[in-house]
C-alpha cells in the first residue's frame, strides 16, 4: 500500500524540490524535498476513504520505521497518525 500512496502523492506533486520551488516535482525520499500541504490536503481529502483505517495506521508504522531516511517519512506518519486517529 504505502508504494501505491507515494506513487499517488507524488503524481499529484505534493513533493517538490524546495531549491527549484513548488513547480518542481520530487520524489519524496529526495534530497531537498519539500511537502506542498495544500495539495497534500486537497490529496487526502480523495484518499482517505479509499483506505480502511487499519490500512492508513499500517502505512504509519511503514512510514514511521522508515523516518530515519527521510524526514518527509515521519512528518507525514505523524500528520497522518493525526488525522486518522480523530476519525
């Protein structure tokens, strides 16, 4: 699941180079990778039903152990640990 959902926030370009600026798409586990949170809102907003909340907790954990790589992991574990858990 977690490839599915970088996959889906990177094509919606969530992930920026925060040299080049906002137009520029990342990958998330990318050196200088930033979070647009806007569009990081607007994604969640379509993704979060298509997922039990078991499946968003699981991806948490995933991205949690893996925090250590990238920052990007554990801001987006933590914020959405958030909001999954007020559901």
């Amino acid at each position: 699941m977690q490839d599915e959902i970088e996959d889906i926030l990177q094509e919606k370009g969530i992930f920026y180079n925060g040299l080049r600026g906002e137009d520029s798409k990342a990958h998330m586990d990318s050196y200088m990778t930033c979070i647009n949170w806007t569009l990081f809102e607007q994604a969640w907003l379509e993704l979060v039903d298509k997922y039990t909340k078991a499946q968003w907790l699981g991806l948490v954990k995933y991205w949690e152990a893996h925090a250590y790589c990238s920052p990007n992991c554990g801001i987006l574990a933590a914020t959405i640990k958030r909001k999954i858990e007020s559901l």
